[in-house]
C-alpha cells in the first residue's frame, strides 16, 4: 500500500495552529485534520444534551447515538457535521470551548475518537493539528511539530478570530479561557498536551503569520523533499 504523507502539529490553544496548519495544507495539497473541532463537536452535543460538562458518565453514554462527520468545503475549510446538522459555528463559542476541553479529558471520549482520526491519516495524506497528535494519534508521522507562543499572544490572536467571525468576546474572557485551557490540557491523565520527543519546537511569540507560514513550510520541504 501506498505510504501517506503525516505532518503531526500540536500546541496549546490559540497557537495558530489552525490557521497555519490550513494554508501549509492548501500549498502542499495535503488534506487538513482539525482535530479540535472534533472534540468541540461532541462537547457541543453535551452541551445540547444539557450535561454538566464534567459529566463523563453521561457523556459517554451519549456517544453511541453520536454521527459525528467532517468534510471539506471549496476552500479546504473543514466543516463539521452532528447528526447531519452543520454545527461549525456553534462549537466556537467560549462556551463550547470549556465543553470541548472537559470532554477531551474524558478516556472514553478519545478512544472513541482515536480511530476515527487515524483513519484519515491512512487513506490521505494529512496534516494534522491537535493536543496529541505526534505522541498517541500517529507516533509515526513523518514530521511533528510543536507550535506554541506566549499567553498574552494567544489570547490576542483568539480575540481577532473571533471578531473576524463575528462574535465580540472581551479579551479577559478569551485569557481566561485560554489559561483554564492549558492548565487542563496540560495537566489531565489522558493523553496530556506535551511535545513528542523528536518534535520540532516552533515558538510564533515573536512572528507575524507570514514568517510563521515560511517557517513551517521549510520545515515541511526539507523532511519531504518537497
Ligand atoms: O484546538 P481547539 O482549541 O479547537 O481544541 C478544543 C479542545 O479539544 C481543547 O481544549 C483541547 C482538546 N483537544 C485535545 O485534547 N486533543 C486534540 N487532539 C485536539 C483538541
């Protein structure tokens, strides 16, 4: 079988990860894998559900009834799917964000997950960004990196997303949210957030995105010959 192409990038929320992980992907034509928004689809079906969000039993009694789908639109944009419902706007509220995070800490969740994402990686070639992508999703991936910056720099940039899509969100309340975040993400028993030990760092604090974007690109080129 023909042997797929895994770029594995991981970091803590607000990174950039996404943005810059979509256009690295749209310029090698590489599929791109937000892993997030899968996690944020079943803590949003949680939240619909009414759960407390840290409640792991009755999340997990939930996800047998889940049809949770990605696909792609014209412009690589990854649109996520609950029960046949578009919910790629729902599952960026600050809100849904805390859902998201207090779900991806539950064990049964990412096992339920896992295959799903590998899966992906098998049939195309992928870059794939997340919390644990380059140390459980695909140990193997032919290049992992670990794209991070400052607090305050994530917090800035989550802001200026936000309002790009049209929801205003006081800067206290992304940082906090943010801080919550990594604290979990970090901390939690499941597959916590840390580089992998042969992951490149790429530390963004100082960069605007087009030096970010080169940044990665180089780093893609050079594992690949491409
Ligand atoms: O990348 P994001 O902010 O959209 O991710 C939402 C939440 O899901 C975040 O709190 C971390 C978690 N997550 C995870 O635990 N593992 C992944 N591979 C991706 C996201």
């Amino acid at each position: 079988m023909e042997k797929h192409i895994s770029v594995a990038i991981d970091g803590p929320s607000g990174a950039g990860k996404s943005t810059l992980a979509k256009r690295a992907a749209k310029h090698f034509g590489f599929i791109y894998v937000d892993t997030g928004a899968i996690y944020r689809t079943v803590g949003y079906a949680a939240q619909c559900a009414e759960l407390d969000s840290k409640d792991a039993a009755g999340v997990e009694a939930l996800l047998p009834g889940l049809d949770i789908r990605f696909e792609y639109d014209g412009t690589g944009t990854q649109r996520m799917l609950l029960n046949g419902r578009d919910v790629s706007k729902e599952i960026r509220t600050p809100k849904s964000s805390i859902y998201a995070s207090d779900a991806a800490a539950m064990p049964a969740v990412r096992a339920y997950l896992l295959e799903m994402q590998r899966e992906t990686a098998k049939n195309y070639d992928v870059l794939m960004d997340g919390r644990d992508i380059g140390t459980v999703v695909l140990p193997d991936a032919g290049l992992k990196v670990f794209l991070t910056a400052s607090t305050q720099a994530r917090a800035e940039r989550r802001c200026k997303e936000l309002r790009e899509k049209g929801m205003d969100t006081p800067f206290e309340e992304v940082l906090r949210d943010i801080e919550y975040r990594d604290r979990q993400d970090s901390s939690r028993a499941a597959a916590p957030l840390r580089a992998a030990d042969d992951a490149v760092t790429l530390d963004t604090t100082d960069m605007d995105f087009e030096e970010s974007f080169e940044a990665l690109k180089k780093l893609i080129r050079e594992r690949f010959s491409l």
